[in-house]
C-alpha cells in the first residue's frame, strides 16, 4: 500500500494538501525502464512513479508508458534517460497549503484530460506526489464527512423531546431534500398551561439553510433555560429581531407559530409568510368544517419590528385539529415535472384527519414516494399537526 503523509506521523491537518500525499520515493532518471517498472509491480496501487535528476524531482513517469516501452523490443534498444517520458509536474507546492485552495487554482487552469500532477514538498525537502483527480476526490470525501456530520447536529436539534400533556397530540414530520436543509420544527413550554409549536422554512436550501435553522434552535434552547413565559406578540417579535440580527439582509424566515394557551382555552396563530394553516373544527351531528388561516404577518427577518393588531385566534374545543406544512409539500413535482398542487394538499390534508397521528408519517411518506417516483425533492417538507382530546 502507499503510504501517506496522516499515516507516517506528519503533522498536517486534513485540510493540508500534505495530509494525502503519496509518500513515494523518487527514481533516477537513468534508471533502466525494466527495474522502474519491477518497482511499479511491487506497488500495484501506484500509477506513476516519480522521477529525479541531481536531486530535484522533475515529474512522474506513468506506469503505462513503462509498459509499453518493455512492449517493445526496438523502444528497449534506442531507450533514452527515463526523463524523456515523464510527465512534468504542473509545480511544486507546499505540504502546508490547502486542498481546496489548490483545486481551485487546479481547475482554473486545467487543460482537458491533464491529470495535474504536483510534487509536494515540506520544509523544502521531498515529500510526496498526488494529482488533481486525487485531490477532487479526496476534498468530496471532506465534503461528505462534514454534510454527513451537519446532518446529525440538525437531527439532533429537531429530535429533543417534544413537550407532552393529555389535553393534545402533537405530530411533526419532517423530510429533507437534501442531507441538510432550511425547514425547522419546535415545541415549547412557554409558561404555566401555555405552549408554543412552530414551522420554519428558510429562504436558503443547504448549509445557508441549516445555518439558519440552528440559530432557531438556539433560541428555542433559550427560552427553555431561562424560563420564558412572554406574551405571544412580543415572542414572535423576538425570534423577529433575532432572525434579522444573525443573518445577512436577503435572508428570510417564512413561519407559523401556534400559541396554545389552557387558561384561556384558545390557540392564537402568527402566521409569518408561510402556507395556509388549515382548522378543522368539530360541529354538530359529527360534521367537520374546515377554515383557512392564510398568512398576517410578513415572513421574519423582513421587518425592524413585527406589529401584529389582528392575530387570528382560535377557540380550543375537544377534537380541534390544527395542521400547517412548508410548500415543498405543494411544489415537489412528479417524473413529469407537474406540480402537487395546492388541491391535492387540501385532500391530503382531509384524508390524514381520518387517521390516527401515529400513522401520519407512514401516509405522508407513502404519497410523497408515490407522487416523485423516480425523481427527487426540491425542497424540504415539513408538517406539524395539532389534535386537541
């Protein structure tokens, strides 16, 4: 096996470009073809072997050149110093730079199928070689790991115990388009019979995205250390002034709050830009009529101050139900390219009121494969569904 640079004791952080050099010792450039090639076959995993003339290493000798030339016996016969194959190195860099800086500078001025091959050195000593396909792939693999590792802090974030009481259900599902994503959920204990559940969507996909969601739920994470138990108007202004404060000017939060108050036996919704919240409210003879609450305030993050005179509130009986989602849900697109549509989601939304909350996630997930198929989601979907007892 190669041996790298991590694996021999260098001290270099993964970012470094020496972190992944192959530490291959280099080979005279009058060495005979057949011994570089025997030394190529000791180390199978090697593609090229590098080349050194008086000291300084000029390139890399690639190991299907070396087999064509023992191919041929004329070749053999009139073979020149081994330097005369070579592939020079694009240059010499630094052990100590980094890998993404260097790709950059790779790609910028790549030359079709060029494999830019670069010598590495270190304290300007010898140290390795590696290429640009090696680095393209080695910096995907950094990639994964932290998109991989983003995911789990996101997970982590949205899976805290929600807070439980006999008088209502609560059901958040939740599905990313991507590893990580611009949707967040929560459920608060925000004083003495009082509660906060709330949707979030982002105006960013990604890591801008979930940058800004765990802004969100740092503040959450705030409002159970110290207690709060401030007046729903002023809390929607503070996750306002908050979701203004940390994120630069063109980034918005869309939002529904619901704000369940037992005292007072009502839900007060701060619909802030996002999808209608639909009510489904018991009447007479078992009928169920069903009332939009469309969006009052603006999206947070928009305004210096968020004025709310006409919050739509609503009474709390026995069988309420309250359900909101993000639009990923009315835009994720079938094979074909057409949209769920705003309909669908009304019938959807119907159907799922006949069915026990521990199955809305198994139905949700089970429309949404079958609408995709085979392609995939464009943004996250997230709904939250509220069943009072």
């Amino acid at each position: 096996m190669a041996k790298k640079a991590r694996d021999i004791g260098r001290l270099f952080t993964p970012l470094q470009v020496g972190y992944i050099a192959d530490c291959v010792e280099p080979l005279s450039a009058g060495s005979d073809a057949a011994w570089a090639l025997q030394t190529l076959s000791e180390r199978p995993e090697l593609e090229v072997l590098p080349i050194e003339r008086d000291g300084a290493v000029l390139g890399v000798l690639p190991r299907k050149v070396l087999e064509e030339l023992m191919d041929s016996a004329w070749k053999r016969f009139w073979q020149k110093d081994l330097d005369a194959y070579i592939i020079p190195a694009k240059k010499t860099i630094e052990a100590t730079d980094y890998v993404d800086r260097i790709v950059a500078q790779g790609l910028k001025e790549s030359n079709n199928d060029d494999p830019q091959w670069y010598i590495i050195q270190h304290r300007r000593s010898y140290l390795g070689i590696v290429n640009l396909r090696q680095l393209l792939e080695y910096m995907n693999e950094l990639r994964s790991q932290d998109m991989s590792r983003a995911s789990e802090i996101q997970k982590y974030i949205l899976d805290k115990p929600q807070p439980e009481d006999s008088r209502f259900r609560l059901a958040f599902y939740n599905r990313m388009a991507y590893e990580i994503g611009g949707d967040f959920y929560k459920a608060a204990r925000i004083g003495e019979d009082r509660y906060l559940v709330a949707c979030f969507d982002v105006a960013g996909k990604n890591i801008s995205g979930a940058l800004a969601t765990i802004a969100l739920g740092s503040f959450f994470a705030s409002l159970r250390l110290f207690a709060y138990s401030g007046d729903p108007r002023l809390t929607t202004g503070l996750i306002n002034a908050m979701v203004r404060e940390v994120n630069p000017g063109d980034v918005f939060v869309t939002a529904v709050l619901f704000y369940i108050d037992f005292k007072t036996q009502t839900v007060e919704i701060h619909n802030c830009g996002f999808s209608p919240v639909f009510a489904f409210i018991p009447q007479e003879d078992r009928k169920v009529s069903c009332k939009l609450a469309r969006p009052n305030l603006p999206p947070l993050g928009l305004e210096d101050k968020m004025v709310n005179d006409s919050p739509q509130v609503i009474p709390i009986v026995k069988g309420l139900r309250l359900s909101a989602y993000s639009d990923g849900l009315t835009d994720m697109t079938d094979p074909f390219g057409e949209r769920y549509g705003d309909d669908r989601v009304t019938e959807l939304l119907q159907n799922i009121h006949k069915v026990s909350i521990s199955e809305i996630p198994t139905v949700l997930s089970g429309e949404i494969d079958k609408w995709i198929g085979e392609s995939h989601l464009a943004d996250d979907i997230t709904l939250v569904d509220i069943r009072f007892i």
